[in-house]
C-alpha cells in the first residue's frame, strides 16, 4: 500500500477547501487554484499566497504584513495534528462533546482560532468533518485568516466551534457576526469564553449575560449556557507549591466542589427547594439550578452552544 505524503494530503485538502472559501478582498469571488503555490480569486483577481500547503486569506492591505510575519518565523513543514495536550486539556474541560449535535444532521465543522487543532482526531473519530484556521500558520491550521473577515461562502458549515478564542478578539461582535453568517440555517455554534480568568491578552473577559447578548443579537439563539474550570486553581494553581500541576488541579478543584456543595447545601435548608431542581428565578433566560448558577456566576469559563434560526 502507498502511503499518502503530507504534500499530496496537503493538495488535496487544498482543492476540496476551494469549493467554500471566498475572497477577503472583494467578499464575493470564488478562489481558484493556481499553482501550488497561489490561489486567485475569480472576480476581482487578487492573489492570495499559498505557504507548504497554506493559504494566507487576508484582505490586500494586510496580506504582506502576515506572509512576512511568517517567513520571519522558522518552522518546519506542518504535520497532521494528533491527539496533542491542547485539543486534549479543550475536550475535557469544555465537555465538547457533550455539546455537539448528531454527525448525521451536522457533519461539516469549522474549527476557529484553532491553534494546533488538537480536537480534530477527536472529531474526525465522530465521523465530522473538519476545517480548522487561525491568524498564524501552526500544525493545525487549513487556511490563516482573521475571525473578523471570514474567507468563506455563505451557510458552509454545519457547526462552528471556538474555545477560549473570543476574548482575544478586538471586536468579538464582528466575528459572531461572520460565524452567523458561514453557518447553514438551524446550524450550531459551540464555543467558551473566558469570565473569571486573569488578563492573558485579552480584550473582553464575558459573564453569561455579555455571551448571550452577543449571540443574540448575530441572531444565535443560546440553548445551553454554563460554568467551566475550577476557580480556585485558575486564580492559586500557579502560586501554590502543591506538586505537579495534575496534582495542583486535582486538590484545589477538589476544593472548589467542596465550597459549592456547601453552598449548595444551605440553599437548599433556606429556601427548602432542591439545588439540584431547575428554575427560572435567575433570570438567565434559561432554566438553571442554584448549583447550575451558583458555578455560572463564579467560574473561570463560559461554556455556550447555540442555533442559527432556520
């Protein structure tokens, strides 16, 4: 048997993803292929790079900023990613998983600002099909483009997920915007924010009220909206000589369930209603337990799904 090389992978992913993408510049054309080295767009004619099997999808006035940045960078040829810590750390923390819908009414999936792209094995295994990008070339990355100006056609995709990414965007509203805009009708966008977290170069930290708002008005509607991470490790996990970080995040999240469970308990001897029963008197806008929004409004991350009206 032959075994395909990275190049000719590369290749023909290249092919199959110029069936969706669309041109930055003009936001109407098609792109084409080339060489193996170019994409160009059929309409206004503008010339895109194409870097060891990378296309750079920037508008005219930035695109030489991004190609230089990256030339300036040494790194070998990309490699597939395979199951690596990021993807790994993501498909735990999140419960990505638990999110996602059926791989037989949404298959196609656009993983945004991916990073290395480690939640594509997990993916791929689920039987999806994934596209992944982010603003500088890594192991992982499809294409390299901006989340505030998507190179791709219109209702392409079936879900779009994006962990940890929408803080770090200079205008977050913009880029649901786009994610509303590439997702088909009755498509789903899965993704998580940071809220409690410390400053890491980010723009916009989001309680769960600011995530819906913003989905909302790119009109996604949410339908699951949750606290994620231990508080107590994302704020002490760094300053506390407790071991190794593994043995950090087992004790102090240990110590987090603990608080809550308190918590949990005396809600339920003062008002006499279970921690555990969902209600609407939080005014979230969704049915949550006291222990559901007792972690929601004291936790490091939001976790979110939503869908695109049909």
């Amino acid at each position: 048997m032959v075994t395909e090389s990275l190049a000719d992978a590369r290749s023909r992913s290249l092919e199959a993803l110029c069936r969706i993408l669309r041109c930055p510049e003009c936001r109407q054309g098609m792109l084409v292929s080339r060489s193996d080295e170019l994409l160009c767009c059929e309409a206004c004619q503008q010339r895109y790079p194409v870097i060891e099997g990378v296309p750079f999808l920037f508008e005219a006035k930035v695109l030489d900023d991004y190609v230089a940045a990256d030339r300036s960078t040494e790194r070998p040829l990309p490699a597939w990613p395979t199951r690596v810590r990021g993807g790994a750390y993501h498909w735990r923390e999140y419960r990505i998983e638990e999110l996602l819908p059926p791989v037989e009414e949404a298959r196609r999936v656009l993983l945004l600002g991916c990073g290395d792209s480690g939640e594509r094995p997990y993916l791929n295994e689920r039987g999806f099909e994934v596209v992944a990008f982010d603003i500088k070339r890594t192991s992982g990355t499809d294409f390299v483009a901006d989340a505030h100006l998507l190179p791709l056609q219109d209702a392409s995709f079936d879900v779009v997920i994006s962990m940890q990414v929408l803080e770090h965007l200079h205008s977050p509203w913009i880029a649901v915007g786009e994610i509303a805009r590439v997702l088909r009708p009755g498509g789903w966008f899965v993704g998580s924010v940071a809220f409690l977290k410390p400053y890491h170069k980010s723009y916009f930290h989001m309680t769960h009220m600011g995530v819906m708002r913003l989905l909302d008005e790119a009109g996604l509607r949410t339908d699951r909206v949750a606290g994620a991470q231990s508080l107590a490790y994302t704020l002490y996990g760094g300053m506390v000589p407790l071991g190794s970080r593994p043995v950090r995040r087992a004790l102090l999240g240990a110590f987090d369930r603990a608080l809550h469970g308190v918590r949990a308990g005396a809600w339920t001897l003062r008002r006499r209603i279970s921690a555990d029963q969902r209600t609407d008197r939080f005014r979230v806008g969704l049915p949550l337990s006291f222990r559901e929004y007792d972690h929601l409004v004291r936790a490091p991350a939001i976790v979110f799904r939503a869908q695109k009206d049909v």
